[in-house]
C-alpha cells in the first residue's frame, strides 16, 4: 500500500539497539476518528479516544494529540472492500492521510484496515472507533518488525 512520505529506517542507538518509534493511528470515519497510540518496543498499540468532530475542528484536536504524545509518524487504516476494491470511503481515508500529512508534516503510513470494527466489536470494546485504530496499529506494527 503507497505511504506518503518515505519509511524512515529504524534509527541504531548506541551500542546497535534500535531507537523505539512511536506512532499515532486514525481509524478514519466522516462524523468520528478513532485514535490509538503504540511504539515498537512492545509491538502493541491501545487506544485512546475518538475525536467526534469534522473540518477544521477535527484537526484541531489531532494536532493536540500530535502535541501530547509526540509521535514519530501516524498510521491511517484505510477500507477496501473484501475483494480488495476499492470504494467511496477508501478515497475518504486516503485523502485524510494527504491532510494529515500536509497539515501535521508527519510521515503517514496506510493499513488495509478491512474488518477492525467487526474485530474490535466481537473483542467487547466499548469505543470501537478507538479500539479499530488500535488494531490497525498493531497490524502495521507486525509488518515493520
């Protein structure tokens, strides 16, 4: 899946220990953004909160979590049909991706994110917004380690 912004490499410390990278990951919808916050170390992400905001309000509140927790890039899970089409709201994420991208200066990372509400739902999470980003970081997090 195209990335905006290239993939840093995982930076060596001192002594050859990888630098730990930390992430934020959007699960994209047009009336709320689920959000989660993860890092490398442990491979695992949890979620946070969803921003029940549009326009410029939404990314008001973004750019405050951007500020909180300081990630290193932001992932976006973006919806494909089951066939792996894509459709309306697959363009919808993809653009949120550009704008983030564009308003925060972040690289911004794509995940197929087909089938985290439902995983998220079966999981008993009671903010599915925010535990589908958490999936969605995770699954990205798998796929650098």
């Amino acid at each position: 899946m195209p990335e905006l912004g290239p993939r840093p490499p995982p930076s060596p410390a001192p002594g050859g220990v990888h630098r730990v990278r930390t992430y934020l990951a959007f699960d994209f919808g047009l009336k709320r953004v689920g959000v989660a916050s993860g890092n490398t170390l442990t491979g695992t992400a949890q979620p946070l909160r969803t921003v029940a905001a549009t326009g410029d309000a939404r990314f008001a509140a973004i750019a405050r979590l951007v500020d909180e927790w300081q990630p290193d890039a932001l992932v976006v899970g973006v919806p494909f049909h089951p066939d792996g089409a894509e459709h309306e709201n697959t363009l919808r994420a993809r653009r949120f991706a550009r704008q983030l991208h564009g308003r925060l200066r972040l690289d911004v990372h794509e995940v197929d994110e087909r089938y985290t509400t439902t995983e998220a739902h079966s999981e008993g999470a009671g903010d599915l917004d925010a535990a589908s980003a958490a999936l969605i970081l995770e699954q990205y997090l798998r796929s650098v380690s």
